[in-house]
C-alpha cells in the first residue's frame, strides 16, 4: 500500500501529490458527500477508527449494512506517557503494544483500520482558483501547498479536491480544498496501526474525521455549524456551511491546561490532578466539586473563546455568510463541568456537549477505562474514522 496522497472526495478524485516509494497507507482526506452514506452500506463491512492522542487513544469497531451503522466496541485507554507529543508518536512499536492489548481485550477482531493526524500538524485550507483541470490543476495545487507548508514540499504528501464553482462571482472560479502532512507522521501512524497487527487502509486529517461524524449527512448550505474538538494540549475548530469544511484551525490548549490550574491550586502532582479531573468529567459530581472546576476554566474559555471569535470573524468575512448558531463541543475536554455554560456565554450562542453516536443504528458496548466512556463526546474523531473505514470497504 503506497504512503501517496490520493486525497479523494467521495465521487471524484482531483489532484495526486507526491509519491515516497515506502510503502504504507494512503492520506485520502475526503469530506463525506451530501448523500446519505450511512444509508448506502449495502453490504456488511467493518472497521476500526484509531484516535491517537498525547493522552489517550480512542478506538471505535464499527460495523455497515444495508440497514446502517452498528457500533460494536468503543473504549479509550492511556497513551504510553510521553510516546505522543506535538502530533509526533515518537515509539510506535510501544503504541502499537498498548493498542493491541486494547484491542485483544475488546474483543476486536477487526483488522480493517482508519487513523488521523491531528490538526495542528496538518493543512486544512481552501482556495480559490481559476477553472483549471488536469496537469494545470496539480500544478496549481503545488504552488498553493507550497505557499502554506512551513516545511519543504519534498516532505510534505499533499492532495486537493474541487468543491465546486465560486458562487456570485463574473469570472470562471472554483473552491478548491487542500489537505497536506508531514510524511514522516503519515509513517509514525502506519507503522503502529501494524506493530497493534491492524491493517491500515487510510490516514485522514482530524477536521475530516469530526465533520464526518458529527454534521448531519444532508445538511443544506447556508446553516453554518461550529464544532470545537477540545484535546489534552490542543483544540480544533471546525466551521462547516451545510457539509462542507470552511475553516479549520487547531490552536494550543485542551485540557492539560485545566490540569495544571488543579495540580497548582490543591498542591497535587499532576497525575493526582489528572486523575482528579477526570473524575469530575463523570457523571453525578458534586455541586461544590463542580463549582471548582468552573472557576478554573474561567481563564482557559477566555483564551478559547478569543481564538473561536476569530474564526468566527474569518468565516464571515471571506464567505459572508450568517454566524453559526450554537457551538458543538466534543473531545475529552468537553466533559468537564460548567465548560458548555461558560462558552456559551463568551460566544453568545447556545454550546452543547456532541454525542456523535446518536445519529447511528444499533447499541453502542462502553469500553473500560477513560473518560467518561457511556459518552460519545471523546470519541468523536474515532468514529468518524470508522466510519470512513466502512463506508469505503
């Protein structure tokens, strides 16, 4: 299997970028078409979406047919202590270990696998081009990748899609969406989904992965939604126009951050404030316990909410369209106590917790360890990557 960089939409594939003669999986990074994918598995297929995180790794087994979507295993379980840092897995063999461990003690024979680099360590952008096809396309797609990468191209695999004409303009103009990593983590990423005995058959980007699970296949331009996927040291923020991606950033702070502010104000080590956190991301926690936390966060939003309103500001700016009108929050970090409230009172719109798996048939199993698992919320990602893994089975 090449490590190329077929970036593929659903129907039409556009722009090829480089080709490293190592093998290892495909970046193929395609935004889910307006269809309804999960109606269209007519035949049983499996797979399974890999989440590596600095803290934890989410893995969601899913299973496709004609009557939809099944989730036969979800859970988290710690990533190896510093074995993940900046979007880089430094040891996969190690990874790969803790990875299969979880999966044998799933009971998760599935060896079909889908994973991502994160956002912060990958490009998302759009641009507008003139109507070009062909070589004169893939040369047009280099030169912007190449404005935007603050590495060499020769190290970058890279790939590009059109999604559509450029509405309301005279000239012949089109949208055309990048996506491009580091090949060297497209690597880090093959080679654990292998030391783990799973068979990659994708790496994705981050932003692709959430949007695939959270934004309602069908959804009609013109109703932006704003979901933030809130990591241990980043946050991704993804604003979509119907089912189509208009601004994806990941900026620095997750809830390593909120650690810290815990670890500092009870005098705890950081691994007895981790623990504390994550107890306080469950469910029934105290009243006075969850004052706690919220006064914590007071700061951390602040930060957060400043970079959202950014986005917020570019989205508007560059496609004139309406603000969106509530905040979707997913991630380990939105389960924390008081977190939705205080955003949505930063943002002044209405922000929830996401439960991706809502919008699937069948029952979901809740894994063993990690946060919060009887939610969907921190595993967002994973299923989106399942599904990607289905879908093109």
């Amino acid at each position: 299997m090449r490590l190329g960089a077929t970036l593929t939409r659903v129907r039409d594939r556009v722009v090829r970028g480089r080709r490293p003669a190592r093998p290892a999986a495909q970046l193929r990074a395609a935004v889910p078409d307006a269809s309804d994918p999960r109606r269209a598995a007519a035949r049983a297929a499996a797979a399974v979406g890999v989440d590596i995180g600095s803290a934890w790794i989410k893995i969601v087994e899913l299973i496709g047919g004609r009557d939809g979507f099944s989730v036969r295993a979800r859970l988290t379980v710690p990533t190896p202590p510093g074995t993940v840092r900046g979007g880089r897995i430094s040891f996969p063999p190690v990874v790969g270990r803790v990875l299969r461990d979880a999966l044998s003690h799933a009971g998760i024979r599935t060896r079909r696998a889908v994973a991502s680099v994160s956002g912060h360590v990958s490009l998302v952008r759009e641009v507008r081009l003139p109507r070009l096809s062909g070589d004169e396309l893939r040369e047009a797609a280099r030169f912007e990748v190449m404005r935007y990468l603050p590495y060499p191209i020769t190290e970058a695999t890279y790939d590009a899609f059109v999604l559509g004409e450029v509405p309301d303009t005279g000239a012949a103009r089109m949208e055309v969406l990048l996506a491009a990593a580091r090949t060297d983590l497209l690597a880090q990423h093959v080679d654990t989904l292998r030391a783990a005995g799973l068979e990659p058959a994708v790496i994705d980007v981050e932003p692709f992965a959430l949007l695939r699970a959270m934004v309602p296949a069908g959804t009609p331009a013109g109703r932006p939604g704003l979901y933030l996927h809130m990591g241990a040291t980043h946050t991704g923020i993804l604003i979509v126009d119907g089912t189509t991606p208009r601004v994806a950033r990941s900026v620095v702070g997750g809830g390593n951050v909120i650690t810290q502010r815990i670890a500092a104000q009870r005098g705890l080590s950081l691994e007895e404030a981790e623990t504390y956190k994550i107890r306080l991301s469950g469910p029934d926690v105290p009243e006075g316990e969850a004052r706690t936390i919220e006064g914590l966060l007071r700061d951390a939003v602040a930060d957060l909410t400043l970079e959202v309103r950014r986005s917020i500001d570019y989205f508007q700016g560059q496609y004139r369209g309406v603000m969106p009108d509530r905040a979707v929050l997913t991630g380990g970090g939105a389960m924390l106590p008081g977190l939705p409230r205080l955003l949505g009172i930063e943002l002044d719109m209405p922000a929830q917790v996401g439960d991706p798996f809502r919008q699937l048939a069948g029952s979901a199993q809740p894994g063993d360890a990690g946060p919060a698992p009887d939610h969907g919320a921190p595993l967002a990602v994973a299923l989106g990557l399942a599904l990607r893994g289905v879908e093109e089975a």
